[in-house]
C-alpha cells in the first residue's frame, strides 16, 4: 500500500514508503513542501553519488552548508560543500550499502537482499532536516536512516544494518567525510606551499631586514623567510596526508565485540574498508580515540602552518613597512586610502579558530566503558569545524601568496634604517637552495 503523504516525503522511496500494519508510515516521517533551491544547491530529485550510493535530496535548501553567509569569506566553502547535510546522508547510506554487500559476500545475509537494499537506498529520498529531527530520540541520525532503508527495502529490510551499531556507521561515515574534505584541503596546502617556494626562488637574494622580539636585527633574504613558510606548509601538508590515509573503517557491533557476526566478523570488517577505500581497523575502535585525537592535531598543526606566513605577511603590509602587498586588497568601508592584505586577515582568522577546536577533540578522547555517553557526540561537529578552519586556512594563505607583490625598494630603505642593516645576507641563500632542493 502506497504512502499518501507528499513525494517530499524523506521516508518514501521511487515505489513508495510502505506501510506497516497499523497503516502507519514506517519512515516515521511528517510530508512537507519543498522550497526553490538557491544558485549552487543540491537541487531536488538530482542524484547525489558518494562510491556506489545515490540519495535524492528531498529539499535542497536543507541540503547545502550552513555556512553560506561566511565559509567563502573564510575560504571554507570547498571543504563545506563536501561536510554538509547531503554530504552525510550520502556517506551514511554509502556505508549501510557496502556493509550490505560485505556481509553478503561472507554468507551472513543473503545475496538478493543485498541488491535489494541497495536499489533501495538509491531510489530514497531524503530530507536532512525532517531526518535531523527524527534523530533527536535515538541521539543519532543513523536509527531513523535505518528505519526507512527497511521500510524501503521490502521483504530485504530484515537484512539492513547487518551486525552493526550505530556508532560504526556514524564513524565510518565521518572517515568518509574527512577523507573527501581532507583531500581539499592538502590541495590548498600544496598550492600555497608551491607560491611559498616560488617566492622563496625568485627572492633568493632579495636583501630585507630581520626581525626579532618586534626589532630590526641582522640582515637576510625574503627567499629565506618565503622558504620557511613553504617548509612548514610542507611539512604540515605530508603529515596530515598520513594520518588522514590511515584512518580506518569502523565494525564492532553492539558491544564492540563482532559478536554478531562471528565468525565472519573480521573478514566482515576488512571487506567492508576494502569496498569504501579505507584502511582496515584491525580491532574495532568505539572507545579508543587515538585515531580521531591524531587526526585532530595534524589539523591544528596545518592551520598553525598558515597562520605563520599569513602573520608575516599582514605586518609586511603595514604602512610603516610596506614590503609586500597582495595582489587583490581588499578596502575600507570608512578609509578610502587603505589597502587591506584582506587573503592573509582571513586565513588568519580561520587559523585563529583550530587550537579550540582541536582541544575539545583532545578532551573528549576518554571515552568511557565501550560506548561513551556524550564524548562520542561531541566528535562529530567539532571535527567538521576544524576541517573549514583548517581547510579556509590553507585556502586563503593560498590566494595570498600566489598573488604577494614584493617590493625590494622597501625592503632596501628598512635595511638602511640602523646599523643592523649593513652587509650582504649572502649565506641565506644556501637555506633557499636546501628548502627547495628537499621538495624536488
């Protein structure tokens, strides 16, 4: 029997909810009317594809970042287009699939189910929000996704959700996530690291003055400064390239056990990380947080990476200097005359954000007994939000440096200024050749 409720309906399916015996939708959710999606959204009815799983978003304007006022002004809107709410419906569904079609490759389901489960979840249609109020009961957005891809899967619906919990869906899911957002923002690293390194090459002998404790004190190059910001970016870059390709899937079931799905449930696990493109866990890692707490501080480390080349370059634009500027200035609403280094302010500001974020992740690694009551929850939009400032970071520092004008005439006056600055910084230069030598 067919669902009368609307075709925005985010627990109806392309044949329609079923209904249980009560009559009563087993989706769980109220019909609602979908509003015009703005320029750039998920529009409704357009396939979304993470691996092999297609969601039909039932609402597009509940679809898109939360952040469309302020991630470009961050630089955050690439790395927010693949976190927001379309984004983990998707993930969530790719892993329900593949955990489908892994326990039906090791005998545990039946292999007809697992087709049917996964024609299923690409025939849903969800909306984000109705399905973020119904995970408010359950505390998560997995045991309401749950119920509808039975309801839709039919006589299969048994099968759905083999020997998992929720929380091995949730985490593997936010892998997935941070795997996809991770990949944008070692982009923007590389990218500013690569600016970095071209100024350090073309500046290789560009006599400035160095600075330090706020003084002017011997001479060296801008090479020598722009090749230590390209190898802390590179640096950051590698390492948070490392951890982000080691993190695992999840598989533990209700007690983190496998009991389940034993005796299958280690080659269970591996199957399912070898069809998502994730590392395998080994055991499973409900309450043991190494792995998110690695996570979080390659990230902190890789917005600290940007905030020390952006930092320079918002006090070398000063006035009183004027050593470099940016390509694209941003101005002043009240003072016509300024010339704002607005790509080095910002990702500054994003950078700003990292150390909270990443000290709540720390914090809430004591997860307790084998499911934590809280600790886990608070994991999941702490780590989003360290990816977009980590992520707007690298994007900002990147525009930053690509289009940084270096003016030596300054540089030479500053020089000029005391005694600190006589004589030639030639020796600087073999630090450039060693920086770049070690990238090639």
């Amino acid at each position: 029997m067919r669902c009368a409720g609307s075709r925005g309906c985010p627990g109806r399916s392309r044949r329609g909810c079923r209904r249980g015996r009560a009559g009563r939708c087993r989706g769980g959710f109220r019909s609602h009317v979908p509003s015009s999606p703005a320029r750039g959204e998920a529009r409704p009815g357009e396939p979304c594809v993470i691996d092999r799983t297609v969601v039909r978003i039932a609402n597009g304007r509940n679809a898109v970042s939360r952040g469309e006022l302020f991630d470009p002004l961050y630089g955050a809107d690439r790395v927010a287009s693949r976190l927001d709410d379309a984004a983990w419906v998707r993930a969530l569904l790719a892993v329900e699939v593949a955990l489908s079609d892994a326990a039906a490759a090791h005998g545990v389901i039946p292999a007809e189910h697992a087709r049917a489960i996964s024609a299923a979840a690409a025939g849903l249609e969800v909306d984000p929000a109705e399905l973020g109020r119904a995970a408010v009961e359950g505390g998560n957005p997995v045991i309401p996704l749950v119920r509808m891809l039975r309801a839709a899967s039919g006589e299969a619906g048994g099968s759905v959700h083999p020997g998992a919990t929720s929380q091995d869906i949730v985490d593997t899911a936010l892998v997935l996530l941070v795997r996809s957002a991770t990949e944008v923002v070692l982009d923007d690293l590389q990218g500013a690291a690569d600016a970095a390194a071209a100024l350090a090459a073309a500046h290789r002998d560009t006599p400035m003055i160095a600075r330090t404790l706020g003084q002017q004190a011997l001479p060296t190059t801008f090479g020598a400064v722009a090749a230590g910001w390209c190898a802390g970016l590179d640096r950051a870059r590698r390492r948070l390239g490392e951890v982000a390709s080691a993190l695992p899937a999840q598989l533990g079931g209700a007690a983190g056990t496998l009991a389940a799905l034993h005796p299958h449930g280690f080659a269970v696990a591996d199957d399912l990380a070898d069809r998502l493109g994730l590392a395998p866990q080994g055991t499973p890692w409900h309450t043991e947080r190494t792995r998110i707490g690695e996570l979080a501080t390659a990230l902190g480390v890789a917005a600290g990476a940007c905030a020390k080349p952006a930092t320079d370059v918002v006090l070398l634009s000063g006035t009183e200097l004027g050593e470099v500027s940016e390509s694209a200035p941003g101005d002043s609403s009240s003072m016509p005359h300024k010339r704002n280094p607005i790509a080095a302010v910002t990702a500054r500001a994003a950078a700003r954000r990292a150390p909270g974020l990443v000290a709540t992740l720390l914090a809430v690694m004591d997860h307790e007994h084998q499911r934590a009551a809280g600790p886990w929850h608070a994991e999941w939009e702490t780590l989003a939000e360290l990816l977009r400032s980590a992520g707007g970071a690298a994007a900002r520092l990147r525009v930053s440096l690509a289009g940084l004008r270096v003016h030596p005439e300054a540089m030479a006056a500053d020089l000029a200024l005391t005694a600190a600055g006589t004589g030639a910084p030639h020796h600087a230069g073999a630090i450039v050749d060693r920086v770049l030598e070690g990238r090639s």
